[in-house]
C-alpha cells in the first residue's frame, strides 16, 4: 500500500497553480519543484478518500491545473491534479452544450515504433486532453509526442 497523502503538512494546497508554474523564480526549493514539474511524463493515479475509499470526499479530489475543473486524477510525479485523459483539453460545457474553449487540438498523432511485430513506425489517434497539456514538454523530449 502507498502511504502518501497521509501526512498532513499544516499548509494550505497552492491557489492558482497553473499560474505559479508558469512564473520564473530563482528559489533553489522551487526550482526542484519546476524541474520535477517540466520532466514529469505522467504517472497517473484515481484518488479516493482514505476512510471511506469514494470518489468524493477528504483528499479524493481537486482542481485541474489546465481548466480548473474538479478531478479525482493526479499525477504522484509532479504533483498536480488533471483532466482524465479521456477528456479533451478543448471542450467546456454550458449547461448540455459543448463548447471549444481553446486553440489545442482535439486529437493528436502519435507516432512509435513497435519493435515486436513488425519493427516499423505504427501510428496512433489519440485525445489530446489536460493531461497531455500539462506533460507535453516532457512527452515531446522523450519521442512520445511529434
């Protein structure tokens, strides 16, 4: 079982993250956390809250850093609660109306090699969602994203 999470710290969660990140400091405490933050590919968790195990409830959910809407997925590597990567970045609702919000794509392509089958470069069709936002530097340096 992983035990993170479970300490409490006796600070309040940072407000307006996605600002924050996009400032520049010279800090040496905040820049380890900005380079965690632009060399994090993702490792995506559910969160649920640690008594009752719902989806609702004390640590299960926060604010996505892209959008700001309430999500219970959280990367355990740079730390930030985003979209499910099923949810494309560029949608926003109005009451039942889908609305696009941004200039990000929809869809994205992503080209790799498969090594085991046939050993040529397959491509994919994907959501670009929050989560790809956010790690996108990241993805793009290590050859996930073109």
């Amino acid at each position: 079982m992983v035990a993170w999470g479970s300490t409490a710290t006796g600070v309040t969660p940072q407000r307006q993250v996605k600002k924050w990140y996009q400032r520049n400091t010279a800090k040496p405490s905040e820049i380890l956390v900005y380079t965690r933050m632009k060399e994090c590919i993702g490792v995506p968790v559910y969160r649920v809250d640690m008594k009752t195990k719902s989806n609702k409830g004390t640590g299960s959910r926060g604010h996505c850093v892209e959008c700001n809407r309430l999500t219970n997925v959280f990367c355990i590597v740079c730390k930030k609660w985003l979209c499910d990567p099923q949810l494309a970045a560029n949608r926003d609702t109005l009451g039942n109306k889908l609305l696009v919000t941004n200039d990000d794509p929809k869809y994205i392509k992503i080209v790799f090699d498969d090594g085991v089958i046939s050993g040529k470069e397959e491509a994919i069709c994907a959501v670009f969602s929050c989560w790809h936002k956010s790690h996108q530097a990241a993805l793009e340096e290590n050859g996930a994203l073109e």
